[in-house]
C-alpha cells in the first residue's frame, strides 16, 4: 500500500499530466515530492508508541495536516494551470486523507492490554491422552 500511494500515484499524475499537456513537471519531481510527503511518517511512527490514544490521534493529524501542506504547496501550482485538473487536486486530497487514516487503523492503531487474553497454562490444566494435551 505504502509503495503503490509512493510511486504509483505519482506516475500516474504525471501521466494524466502528460496526457493534458499541463505543467511541466518530470517523473523524478513528482517521485520526489511524494517521497518527501512521506517523510514525516517516520517520526509519527515513533512516537505513536506512546499507550495515549488522544496523542496518537492528535499525533497523526498533525502529520496529515503537514504532509498534506507539503503536497498542496508543491502540487497545487502545477495544477492550477488548467481547469480540467481541479478535479485532480481533489482526488489527490482524498487519497491523502485515505493514507493518513489507513496508517492510523492498520500500522499505528494498537490497543494497551494489561494480561494476556488467554492467561497461562499451566501443565495441571491439561490432560494428556493419546499423545494428544487437551486443556481441562
């Protein structure tokens, strides 16, 4: 997921960029821009260890928000050249917003638990019966 949003979406918009004629933006820039996007996830990751969910939460905005900053500043003068981009500006908005909220459920979404949902056994609780260990 991560490489396709790293470098799929990027040559895909340079792509329909080419197929429009607008801007004159190479694949190595737009690979880079998306690459430095993603630049601030790193540290998120790292602090997202903390066992707070608000701070995790408000932790993730605020790499969304600067991340999305960062794309919007070097994306938008590209293509605000045509009309008929607009409607890409918002399709990449919505895919960032996608990102951010799929690193937060399924890489830094995890839950504090105090023990084990099963416990311990202990070798008193099993039954040993045809080389087979069955739990009482």
């Amino acid at each position: 997921m991560v490489y396709a949003y790293a470098f799929g979406l990027p040559m895909a918009l340079w792509l329909v960029l080419r197929y429009l004629g607008v801007g004159e933006w190479g694949i190595a820039d737009a690979l880079g821009v998306w690459g430095y996007d993603l630049f601030v996830w790193i540290p998120v990751s790292i602090l997202c260890v903390i066992p707070n969910w608000v701070v995790r939460w408000v932790l993730v905005g605020i790499a969304f928000g600067l991340s999305g900053y960062f794309l919007v500043a070097n994306v938008f003068p590209i293509l605000a050249d045509a009309k008929a981009t607009r409607l890409l500006i918002v399709l990449v908005a919505a895919l960032h917003a996608a990102l951010a909220l799929t690193f937060k459920i399924v890489f830094l979404g995890y839950y504090v638990v105090a023990e084990p949902v099963l416990g311990r056994i202990r070798p008193s609780d099993c039954l040993r019966s045809n080389n087979y260990v069955t739990r009482q």
